[in-house]
C-alpha cells in the first residue's frame, strides 16, 4: 500500500473524528443551557420552600424540588458522559494529526 493512500485514509478519519467532535460539543452546549435551566428552578423551588409557612404547600414543593432534584442530576450524568466522549475524541484527533505530521512528506510541507 502506498504511503499517499495510508494519508489519504487518515486524513478522512481525521475529517470523521473532527464531525463527531463538532457534534459533541453541538449536544455539549444544547445541556448545558438546559442544566442551567433546571439549577435556576431547582434554586427556585429551594428559595420558595425557605419562604413557606405552609405545611402543606411545602410538602408540595419538596415533591417538586425531589423531581428537579432528580433531573438534575441526569442531566449532569448526561454532561460527563458527553466531555468524557469529547476528551477521548480529541485525544485521537491528537493522534491522528501527529501521526499525519510524521507520514508526510517534507516536500508537502
């Protein structure tokens, strides 16, 4: 196999892990924005209980803070999951580029 022919297929992984990390960071942003959005409930429903006087009504907002509560903790098992995906994408990327960096002709430079 030619040495043009192995570049040109790692460069296309290359291209490919590039997309994916694209992507990654895409799903990155979409929960962080909604993380936020359930910390700024969840604090919401946390400041209302501290206001209540009503024993019934804080029974009821302990029900909803327990369900944010939950949701929130989804949502950031979800973002691990997702920057664990993107550090070891990146890392490959890494690989990748230095791996073309040495299968390059000087010429080509």
């Amino acid at each position: 196999m030619s040495q043009t022919t192995v570049l040109e297929k790692l460069r296309a992984e290359l291209q490919k892990i590039e997309r994916m990390l694209a992507d990654l960071e895409a799903e990155r942003k979409a929960i962080e924005e909604e993380y936020s959005a359930v910390l700024n409930e969840e604090n919401r429903i946390f400041e209302e209980m501290r206001r209540c006087r009503d024993q019934y009504m804080y029974s009821r907002l302990e029900v909803r803070l327990n369900a944010v509560s939950r949701r929130r903790k989804e949502i950031e098992s979800k973002k691990t999951e997702i920057e664990r995906k993107i550090k070891g994408y990146s890392e490959e990327k890494e690989r990748l580029q230095m791996r073309i960096e040495y299968l390059r002709p000087k010429s080509q430079s």
